[in-house]
C-alpha cells in the first residue's frame, strides 16, 4: 500500500537530530520563549527574506494576530479566496471581521486577481490571500491592486513555505505573512505550531506583545492579547529540519515531474509558469469522475486525500455568513484529488500512481 503521507518515514531520515534536539530542552529546563524559539525565529526571518518572524502557537492564531494587530475598523470586509482551507475565514471573523468571497483561477486553485474589483465593497479594508498547495498567487497583479486601493495585505503560506514568485518568497508580499508548522507541511513541526513573518518593526512589536497576554515586560500588559506562544521543543525540532527544508522540497519537485510528464492527459494538471516556484506541498489534480478514481486508486493500493471535500460556503458553521453561490469553488471541491508526493516517498511509488491511473483512464474510455 502506498499510503498518502506517512509522518514516521518523513521524519525517519532526521530521527537521531530531533532526538538530540528534544533531549537538549528538557534537559536545559527553559521551556518557554527561550534560546530556541529565538533562535528559529533568526533563522526563519533570513530563511524566508523578512526582518521579523513571530513564533505562535499555530497557523490559525498568526492569522487572527496579524489580522488584529493590522488594527483595521471592526466589522471591516476582507477578500479571500472562496475556496480556501475554513482556517483563512475563521480567523476573519475571529478578529472581527467579515469574509468577502473572491473566485479562484480554476488552472491554479489561487485567488484571480482579476476578481478583486468586482468583490470590492466600501467597507473593504484588506485582501488576505492563500498561496494554496505550494503555488504562490499572482502577487504582482493583488500587489497593484491593494496599493491602488489601499488595502492590507496578509498572506496566509500556511501551505507555501519556499515558495517563490520571481525571486521574492512568499510571506514577504504583504504587511504580514503567516506559516503553519502542521506535522503535514513541508516544514512540519510534531504538533501544532506557526509563526508570522513581517518587515514592518511596528507590527512586528505589536506582535510579540499580543501572542504573550499584550506583554513583553513580565506583569505589565500593554494590549489585550492571548497565550499563543511558539513552543521552545517545537522551535527545536522545526530548525533541525529548516536546513534541510530546499532538499525536501527539491525531492518533492522532482517526484512533480514524473507526474506531470506521465499522468493521461485525461486528467487537469496544475498549472506552471517560468517565474513561480512551486513548492508542491500537494499535488492536486482534476478529474469529473473523481470519486470513483479515488477509489480505482484505493482498491490498487494507492491511498489519496481530497482538498477539500466541502467548500467553505457550504459548511454548516458559514450558514448566514457566507452568502451567494460560488460555482468555482464547487468545481474544485468537487473534481480536485491529492496524489501521493512526500519526502517519504520514491520516483517508484509516483511511477507506480501514474501506472494505475492510466489503468483507470483505459479501464474507462
């Protein structure tokens, strides 16, 4: 069985370092926002090309922070993506906020920037977009858009961590940029962590105040913040794998190519263009009979995952907020499907999906 990702292969190869990194925290007995958490946060700002990284708790709550300490007028509209992961809408309207949706391109699942107008309202104080599966979003042309309208900016590259449009990575577009650590992501934590990246020194303070109760002075509290700190074990397990984080990526780039120069041409590829860098955090595909693939694929031992099943508007918590009809989003929550593409797997195993997909199309023309 080919499964889709297992975490315990992926992290096999770094097992001796996480280890001694582990062992080296408890050891040492500091284990809140201390040398680690730090350390990392250096290491990622100059990793990512930003002056500031933030460590959190998690994905979700840099997005709330950043949203937050943007300081926008409550009650504000912010554009975002219709067919985003629920983490990008429920922190919208967990800092107060309401969630505008804007239409996909169906070639890349990202934001179309040639949507954004049409969305706009008077109320509309930002744009806050996904760079989703590993493919950064026109940020050229949201870029143009939200400086001729004076709209903020933050990127959610909870999926894209080394992705790049030109030479710029994403996180570095906008006003802020905020990462999941989620096992599953290329840089993957073993538990739940994030971090917040900026070049504004201002918000950045804001920041660090607001993850530790609105304090950076032990008792003297500043804003009305939260307890969402990066965790001092989770901060040094992440920078065991940060070094490695562009041969990973190379590795899962490589196993894109062997889909993309060996998947029937029944099926829709992502789109790739000369100046994005692709991190292929997921492989997604498209296909009208994508369930009984799905299963074609699960009966011949190959295991996939579908992202996502249910679009946002749909879900039963968006009743009453989310309103209007999204034909996009209903065709790439209906037809996407997640092939097998992690560190832990082989040229073999993605050679072998491929086989058994073509098996599917013949079985089926």
């Amino acid at each position: 069985m080919i499964e889709y990702e297992s975490l315990a292969n992926s992290n096999a190869q770094f097992m001796a370092e996480l280890e001694a990194a582990a062992s080296r925290v408890i050891r040492g007995g500091w284990y809140v926002l201390g040398q680690e958490v730090a350390a990392f946060e250096h290491e990622f700002a100059q990793f990512v090309g930003a002056r500031h990284c933030i460590g959190v708790a998690n994905g979700l709550d840099a997005l709330i922070l950043s949203l937050e300490a943007l300081d926008l007028p409550k009650g504000s509209d912010v554009l975002v993506a219709s067919n985003t992961y629920i983490a990008t809408i429920l922190a919208i309207i967990r800092a107060g906020h309401r969630p505008v949706l804007v239409e996909p391109e169906l070639a890349t699942f990202n934001m179309d920037a040639a949507l954004l107008g049409s969305a706009m309202t008077s109320n509309t104080r930002a744009i806050c977009v996904t760079h989703l599966f590993g493919k950064t979003c026109r940020m050229d042309a949201i870029g143009a858009f939200a400086a001729e309208h004076g709209l903020r900016v933050i990127e959610d590259c909870a999926q894209s961590h080394g992705a790049r449009l030109g030479a710029q990575m994403t996180g570095t577009f906008g006003d802020a940029g905020c990462f999941s650590f989620y096992p599953t992501k290329n840089l993957g934590a073993v538990g739940d962590a994030g971090a917040i990246v900026t070049n504004d020194d201002a918000l950045a303070d804001r920041l660090r105040h607001l993850r530790n109760y609105g304090s950076k002075q032990k008792y003297v509290n500043r804003y009305v913040g939260v307890n969402s700190r990066l965790d001092e074990l989770q901060a040094a397990l992440l920078r065991v794998k940060l070094p490695h984080l562009e041969a990973m990526t190379l590795h899962k780039r490589a196993l894109a190519e062997i889909y993309f120069a060996n998947l029937p041409n029944q099926v829709a590829l992502p789109r790739q263009r000369a100046d994005e860098y692709d991190v292929f955090h997921i492989f997604g595909i498209r296909h009208p009979q994508r369930d009984a693939l799905r299963q074609y694929l699960l009966d011949h031992g190959v295991k996939t995952e579908v992202h996502y099943p249910i679009p946002p508007h749909r879900q039963e918590a968006m009743h009453g907020i989310l309103l209007g009809e999204f034909p996009l989003a209903d065709a790439l929550h209906n037809t996407e499907l997640s092939l097998p593409i992690s560190v832990g797997h082989t040229a073999g195993d993605v050679a072998h999906v491929c086989e058994v997909i073509a098996g599917f199309m013949h079985a089926n023309d």
